[in-house]
C-alpha cells in the first residue's frame, strides 16, 4: 500500500461513506456513492450519488472542486470502483482520467460485471496510483441491496415482523380492521423510513384481506415504494386500498382480474410463485424488498431460504393466543430499543461490521 505521507485512509473513507448514505432510498437501483477529494489533511471537494439519473459521486465531487487543475499531490477517496461503462452518464474512469487525479483511493471494487475490475484496470493503465479494500467490509454493507442483485440475482430480501411479548402475529378470530395494535408510535415511524429506503413493498393476500393496508411511506418525507401483492387464488377484493390511488401495485395472480389501478403478472402452473416474484422485480431492477407479511408469507419465504435480513418487533403488549410468530431463535440478533417495543436485527450470512446502523 503507497505511504501518501501517512494520509489516513480510513478516516476520509468514513466521511465518503456517510456522504453516500445521503442517497438512501433514491439513488437505487444504482448503489450508493460517496467521494472526497483530499490534499494532505484538508477537503478541496466532495460529492455523492443524489439520485438515480444523476452525476455519479466523482463527478459531484470534481464539479464541486470546479474546472481548474487537480493538484498532483490531491487524493480522491471513492466507496465504490469507478464505472467503466457508459449507462445513463459516462464512465467515471474516464472523467478522472482526464481531470489529471492522480492517485485514487477505493473502498471496494464494483460487483456489476459491466466494471468489476475494468474501472480499477483503465485507472492504473493510465499511471494513476491506485488503493483498493480500504473500509471495503463497510462499503459492501452500505450497498447490500445492490450487492445482492448483482451477486444472486434477485432483491435483497429484508422480512418484517411485529411481534406481541408472548410470540404471536394477531388475536384469533382475526377480525378486518381490527388487528391489535403491537408497536408504539417510534416504532412506526421508523418502519416507514425502512419502506422510505427500499425500492419494493410486498405482502400476501390474507394480510390484504385483513388489514387492507396502504403500504406506502406516510410518517417521514421519502418514496414510497412499488406494491407487491401475491395472491395466487384472487381473494383480495379489488376495493382494497393497495389497488388503488397512490404508489404502483404489482399484482402476482393465477388469473387475470379488472383492477385497472394494478399491473398484473400471472403465475404459471407449476411454477415457485416466491422466485417468480424475485424474478421479475429482478428483471425491472429493483434491488430490494420489504415483506411485511403476513404469517404465511413470511413462513415461505423461511422455508426456502429466500431472505437476506430479518427486523423483528416485540411489542409489550400479551396477546394470550393466535397466530405464532416465525422463530429465528438460532440466529444472534442485534438489538435496540424503540419506545416501548424491542427490534432484532437478524441476517440470514454473516454479520454486519461492527457498529454500522441497520
């Protein structure tokens, strides 16, 4: 690793991280991107993907430093390898190339295979100085959600559950509209943030059927996202709210209906509806998903091993009986307090370096 008279990487990695983490929500389905531009211990410029669409991180940055020449000795720290490809802008190697950077500091390489590796290569074939995998481990967590795609091809699958104090989803008989209330108003707002930051919302046809959610963002300023609904046997009744005014609505259904508000995409006999589903969000380049249930769902999604991460609340409030909550107990979680509810964090691989936000 070049010396760079001491220069500490990690530290100007940290902030191009958290200039990255501005795009949340709206830089998808490209991943999130920070870049600073540092001369010896003082910041000439910074920049970060805003949206999906937009200048990519390095260009933020080097329009923010302005059209004069790059110093010889300034380092430009980015948290992902520069595309070396033109999408909607581009390469970024290119523009680096050109602007005079001479030594480029990245945290890990592009797992797009469009880049993986060609951006780094143009880079050093140029005579740029080149150092790679600084905070990588972070860097990858940060953009899990486009990881995964590249790397499994489907969404990163995140499940969600409130849970009662004594391990139950609901109160039987389950009466439309009158489910109890679990999680106390914090916790409600932070899950709509969760739906803030995810490109895809997904639920089955009894929670439709009970609940008759909205499933958009509603507590805090965001996108709400695309709404999945999987009813294979057409139960949902086309009143239901998902079908109508706001966010799009995905339906995945085995028959045709006349929901003019809802595109539809049918299920083929014999076929796994889940990896349909992950399929086609795949293909439209949605990088993430939310399933918020309900019990039958989530249990599918268990069973065949499709999910990334878990968000567990546990209310305080005792049901007494009804539907069981999935079971997650051989998995180490994380937890944190929200009002009065707790939230475990599980993850199907792996854990999260240490002391980054979930």
């Amino acid at each position: 690793m070049h010396d760079l008279g001491g220069m500490d990487h990690a530290h100007w990695m940290r902030r191009c991280l958290q200039l990255a983490a501005n795009g949340a929500g709206l830089a998808a389905p490209n991943p999130m991107v920070g870049a600073v531009l540092v001369q010896g211990d003082g910041v000439l410029a910074e920049g970060w993907h805003r949206a999906h669409g937009a200048p990519h991180a390095e260009v933020e940055c080097l329009r923010a430093f302005g059209d004069g020449p790059v110093p010889q000795d300034a380092v430009l720290y980015v948290s992902l390898e520069p595309c070396a490809h033109t999408g909607l802008t581009p390469p970024c190697a290119d523009l680096l190339i050109a602007r005079g950077v001479r030594t480029v500091v990245v945290a890990c390489t592009d797992p797009d295979p469009r880049v993986s590796g060609r951006g780094l290569a143009k880079l050093r074939e140029a005579g740029i100085a080149v150092i790679t995998d600084v905070l990588r481990d972070e860097a990858r967590w940060l953009n899990r959600r486009f990881i995964t795609a590249a790397e499994r091809q489907r969404p990163h699958v995140i499940l969600k559950w409130a849970q009662s104090a004594d391990a139950f989803l609901d109160r039987h008989p389950v009466r439309k509209g009158q489910a109890p209330r679990i999680s106390c108003f914090t916790t409600d707002v932070r899950v709509h943030r969760w739906r803030s930051e995810e490109q895809a919302i997904m639920a089955g046809s009894r929670t439709v059927l009970n609940d008759d959610p909205l499933l958009n963002v509603r507590l805090v300023a965001g996108r709400s996202p695309l709404r999945v609904v999987l009813d294979r046997s057409g139960i949902t009744p086309a009143s239901s709210r998902v079908y109508h005014a706001g966010p799009p609505t995905l339906l995945f259904t085995a028959a045709r209906r006349d929901l003019p508000h809802a595109e539809q995409v049918l299920l083929r006999d014999g076929t796994d509806p889940l990896r349909t589903v992950l399929g086609e969000l795949h293909e439209r380049k949605v990088r993430s998903v939310l399933v918020e249930g309900g019990a039958e769902l989530l249990g599918h999604f268990l069973a065949a091993d499709l999910w990334d991460e878990a968000r567990v609340i546990i209310g305080d409030i005792l049901l007494g009986s009804g539907t069981p909550a999935p079971r997650l107990a051989l998995l180490p979680a994380k937890s944190v307090t929200s009002g009065s509810d707790r939230i475990h964090f599980y993850l199907r691989n792996g854990t999260a370096p240490e002391g980054r936000p979930r």
